[in-house]
C-alpha cells in the first residue's frame, strides 16, 4: 500500500499547536525550521504541498504573555490576531531561504458552503499549486462566530484536501498514530498499521489534546472519514521529527495509514471524465476547471448525455474515446445508480 502512498503528488500536512510550539506557548524554532526544510525538499522532489498550521491562537497566547489557551472568544481573538501575524512572518522568512513563495488562506465553514465562495477558495487552491506555491491555511479565528467555526484545524485540513482534490492528508500529531488502546494509560497499547475502516476504531478515540490546542484522536478521526469519503488516504503520525516524512514518499510506513474509499474515488472520477467527453459545453467545463457537476440527471437511473449530446472525442483522443464508449456505458449506469447516489459522497 505504501508504495502507491509514495507516488501521490498533492499532500496536504497539517500541523498542530502542540507540535509547533513549547508548553510555554512559545513556538518551537528547531521544529518548524525542520518542518519547513523537509517540506521545502518535498516539494523540489515535485511534490504539491498544502500546509494547513494551527497555532495562531498559541503562538499569540505567548506573545502576549498568557500561561494557557484563552478561553474567552475575544481573547482568542485578539491572540489569533497577534500569532497569524507572527506565524506567516516566520513562514515566509523560513521558505525563502529555500526559494519557495508562501500564501495565507483563512477559511471560515460559511466560505465552503456558499457555492460561489467555495469555488473561488478552489479556483485560488488549484492556481496556486499551477504556479508553485505553497498555501498555508489556517482557520480565520479573528472574525468566525460559533456557527461558522469548523471547531479544529484537523477538520479544516480534511475539508482543504477535498476542495484541493489532494491524494493525501497528513495530520502531524503528538502521538505516533492510532493505538487500539490509550498508550499513555496502558504500556502494552499497540500502534495500529493500517485502518481499512475508520468506524471500527472510533471507540479506541480519547478526548482533548494538550492546553494549547484543541484536537484530539476523536477530531483526527472524523477528518479521516471525511477524506476517505472522497478517496482520500489519511496518515497520522507523530510530528516531532519532521524528517519521517520523506519515510512516506518513500514507501516506508510510518504512523498509522487510515485508507481512503478508493471505489468512490474512482467513480467520481470516471463521471466526470465521461462527462468531459460526452456532456454539454458547461459539463466539460466544470471538468477542465475541476468544479462540482449537476448529477441530478441520475435520479431516474438515466443520464441523458448518453443518447442525446454529441460526443466530443477531440478533447481527449479517439483512442481513449473508444475505450470509454466501448466498455464503460453500463458500468457507469450500474455504479451512479447503486453505488455512488448517496448525498454525503456528491456534496
């Protein structure tokens, strides 16, 4: 499984308060320096990198002299303020160095379930990688409200991966991985390898993580279900040697792997490359520019572009045209119908 792992392009990493920063509160310089170097050689190796780092709430929380993480909305605010300021500084400074340009995202939940704000936050991810760069995405804590919090960055992370089309999500944790039972309370607790389903380990899950942050294993949980819904492959590991990350573009495993759906991933895929060459103009469209596609047609157990729209074999070659037409017709009706019709996997 590792050495397909291997060859995945687009990663995104997320880090954690607590691997970034000191129990003071203070960032941890040694670590993000490694971080950013090893993530620096990940992408001359051409790699994809999405960092999505938390930490602005505690990094601010020592700027400003606090012991622990506020707990009232404004002071968190006003320390997120002070530590986005200080951790993208220290970013850009850093990737520099190894001649890699960085941006900000701040994201809010409301900005991906708008339609139209959810396709500029795509369009922004996919132009950025096009030329190079590295987006780090944090949750905007300054301005969200309760209702628009996506309540930790391990789902902030997931969330990116999806709109990102990402292969990978890699959460950086203070633990080596998934245990099958809690390893702080338990010398015999064993890492767990491999997941094949996330559901038969939720109950291993503890609670909160350290004071500075606010994830758990229960968080990195739920972010991996929400990337292997999509086909997204999930690894946590521990986060404190950076360096275990050229493990993974290695084939070497490392941490715990939570493996993504791959049928719903596939599938996804083929309907959207049968409507690039089959569809209308606005289906190859949202194919070309990766947008989302209307898949109502299928409520009846027909879609109409297979009898009623011209074919369209020059955009991908009459070759691969054929093998399409020839051999994919029932097996996209019987998948659409009886597989993939669920609204958690089309949102």
């Amino acid at each position: 499984m590792y050495n397909k792992i291997k060859d995945i392009k687009r990663i995104v990493i997320k880090v954690g308060t607590s691997t970034l920063t000191h129990q003071t509160g203070r960032l941890n310089i040694r670590r993000v320096e490694s971080l950013v170097k090893v993530i620096s050689d990940l992408k001359n190796m051409g790699k994809e990198i999405i960092l999505v780092s938390s930490g602005a709430i505690g990094v601010g929380a020592g700027c400003m002299g606090m012991t622990e993480r506020p707990r009232e909305k404004v002071a968190k605010q006003a320390a997120a303020a002070v530590g986005q300021c200080e951790l993208m500084n220290i970013y850009a400074k850093m990737f520099r160095e190894y001649e890699h340009t960085v941006a900000q995202i701040l994201l809010t939940k409301d900005v991906v379930e708008v339609p139209e704000s959810k396709e500029n936050a795509i369009n922004t991810f996919m132009k950025l990688l096009e030329y190079g760069v590295i987006p780090i995405v944090n949750e905007n804590d300054t301005i969200s409200t309760k209702e628009a919090e996506f309540g930790d960055n391990d789902t902030l992370s997931a969330v990116v991966a999806v709109l990102a089309e990402a292969g990978l999500l890699i959460i950086l944790s203070d633990i080596d991985g998934v245990y099958d039972s809690n390893p702080k309370e338990h010398a015999d607790a064993k890492l767990i390898n491999i997941v094949e389903n996330v559901d038969d380990i939720m109950d291993v899950a503890g609670g909160a993580g350290s004071s500075l942050g606010t994830g758990g294993m229960v968080t990195k949980l739920e972010a991996a279900k929400i990337a292997g819904a999509k086909g997204i492959h999930t690894i946590i590991m521990n986060g404190s040697t950076p360096k275990h990350l050229y493990d993974i573009t290695s084939g070497i495993p490392v941490g715990t792997l939570l493996k993504g759906d791959a049928v719903k991933s596939f599938t996804l895929m083929f309907l959207r490359m049968w409507n690039a060459v089959c569809g209308t103009k606005e289906d190859y469209e949202n194919y070309a520019t990766r947008r989302d596609f209307d898949y109502s047609n299928y409520d009846d157990g027909h879609y109409a572009p297979f009898d009623d729209s011209p074919v369209r074999e020059e955009r991908v070659g009459k070759n691969i045209y054929n093998d399409i037409i020839n051999t994919s017709r029932d097996y996209v009706y019987i998948m659409t119908r009886y597989l993939v019709l669920d609204e958690t996997m089309l949102d």
